[in-house]
C-alpha cells in the first residue's frame, strides 16, 4: 500500500519510527513534511493538509498524521474533501475506525502515547478492511453532509 505520512515538529521522531516500521512491511511511505524539529517554523494545519491531499488525489492510498495530540492535524485533515481522519489511541479505535468507518487517514498523538502502542495500532489500522454492508450507508451518509455543505454560505 502507498502511505503518506507528514507531522509538525512534535511528531517527526514517531512519524520516521512509524515509516520505517511500516516500509519493512512492504509498504510505500512518502513523507510530506515537516522535516525541521524547529517549532517556530511549522503549523500542524500546513502538513495535515499536504497529506490529506495526496489521499484525495489519489497519489497515496492512505495517510499517517503526527502532532503532539494528534487532534489539530486531523482536524485540518479532515477539512479536506473525501478524508476521514480519526485519532486512535488505542488498537481497539483503530480497528473500528477501519471496519466500520472506512477511515483512510490514521493520526496520532506523539505526547500522548508510546512508539510501540503507535507501532500497533499502524498494524491493526493497515491490516483491517473495511466491512460495507449497513456500514457504508452510514459512510455515505458522512460524506453527505460534505457534499451538502460544498457550495453553501454559512450566515
Ligand atoms: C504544538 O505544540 C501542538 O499544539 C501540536 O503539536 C498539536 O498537539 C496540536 O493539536
């Protein structure tokens, strides 16, 4: 599978453990950024959204994100059409997220848990597929409501 991965500087350490782990798994990894530790020069929002527009495009399949929560990079990821960007802390969420939401975009939080959970819940995020069935009527209707949003002036 192609991945794409990007992080601000809170998350370049577990994002280049993360590649490393994954591409010895045959994986394709692509790293969008951000590559300087300097936290005056970068902003989560930049780098979620250079990921989350590789997976829109189709140049990756899906995408790793890394702040220090993991929570601002998926919300700027999830700004961008057809992504569905979940922070998993725990295999479990992973998991679910893959099976019933059709997640293609996993974010993490480099401040919140270790790089071996992070190592596992990648595994469990990249091996799980997706279910269908009365699962993708509620996807569809996620993506719905982007759709129904798209060209609408909010007063
Ligand atoms: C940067 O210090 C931090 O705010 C960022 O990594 C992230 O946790 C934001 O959600």
């Amino acid at each position: 599978m192609k991945i794409g991965f990007a992080s601000d500087h809170a998350g370049i350490e577990l994002k280049l453990a993360l590649m490393e782990h994954l591409a010895a798994q045959g994986h394709t990894c692509t790293d969008f950024g951000n590559y300087d530790p300097d936290d005056r020069n970068d902003d989560y929002p930049v780098y979620g959204r250079k990921a989350a527009e590789a997976v829109m495009r189709g140049e990756v399949d899906r995408g790793v994100i890394i702040c220090g929560t993991g929570v601002g990079i998926s919300l700027a990821a999830n700004k961008v059409p057809g992504i569905r960007a979940v922070v998993c802390s725990e295999p479990y969420s992973a998991k679910m997220a893959r099976a019933h939401n059709n997640a293609n975009m996993l974010a993490l939080g480099a401040r919140v848990i270790g790089r071996e959970l992070a190592k596992m819940i990648a595994d469990v995020f990249f091996t799980t597929e997706f279910e269908g069935g009365r699962h993708a009527r509620r996807v569809e209707m996620i993506m719905e409501i982007e759709s129904d949003y798209r060209n609408a002036s909010i007063d």
